[in-house]
C-alpha cells in the first residue's frame, strides 16, 4: 500500500505541475502552424509538447493553441513575456491551461 499511495501521490502532484506547465495561447496570427508556434515560445524554455487547434473540416487554424513546458519556470517566463506580444497584427492572450473540465 505504501508504493501504491506514494504512486498515487507522484500522479496527482504531477497532474497539478502540467496545469502550470500547460499554457492555452489565444489570439494566434491565422497563418500560423505548430511550427511557428514552438518556434516563437522557445525563446522561453524548452517545450515538452505544442499545438495550434485547426478546424477538422477546412484544416485551418481557429486562433488558438496549446504550449506545455518542461518546467513551471518555463512556463510561468513565457506566461509574463508573451502576454499582449504582437505577433503579424494580432496581440497574444495567454492563460494557464485548465486540465479537463472544471
């Protein structure tokens, strides 16, 4: 029991670090791709996983996306220096990203 609560523990604290790694970006630039967007944030941190939300249909972005960090630290630099960043005429809106529903 004690390697199953230890287990249990290491999965919620982690679970409760990826919301603070975990950054949804609104506001991003119609033209751009996931590339672009790791591209912009690694100047931040290193980034375990990135994303730009298409629509399924036309395959073009819907204006927002998804940066997760490696680190808090990461996140939490990208979070105070990309927000309100302009970028192609559009001005970036970050929050941190909610896992699931509330």
């Amino acid at each position: 029991t004690t390697a199953a609560s230890t287990a249990s523990a290491s999965a919620s604290s982690s679970s409760a670090d990826a919301v603070h790694r975990n950054l949804m970006v609104n506001f991003l630039p119609p033209s751009w791709t996931t590339m672009d967007l790791q591209g912009f944030f690694e100047q931040f941190g290193e980034i375990e996983d990135c994303k730009v939300v298409v629509d399924r249909a036309t395959s073009k972005s819907k204006g927002y996306g998804f940066v997760k960090f490696t680190t808090r630290g990461d996140a939490e630099a990208a979070l105070a220096g990309a927000q309100g960043a302009e970028v192609d005429g559009k001005q970036l809106k970050l929050q941190k990203a909610a896992l699931g529903r509330l």
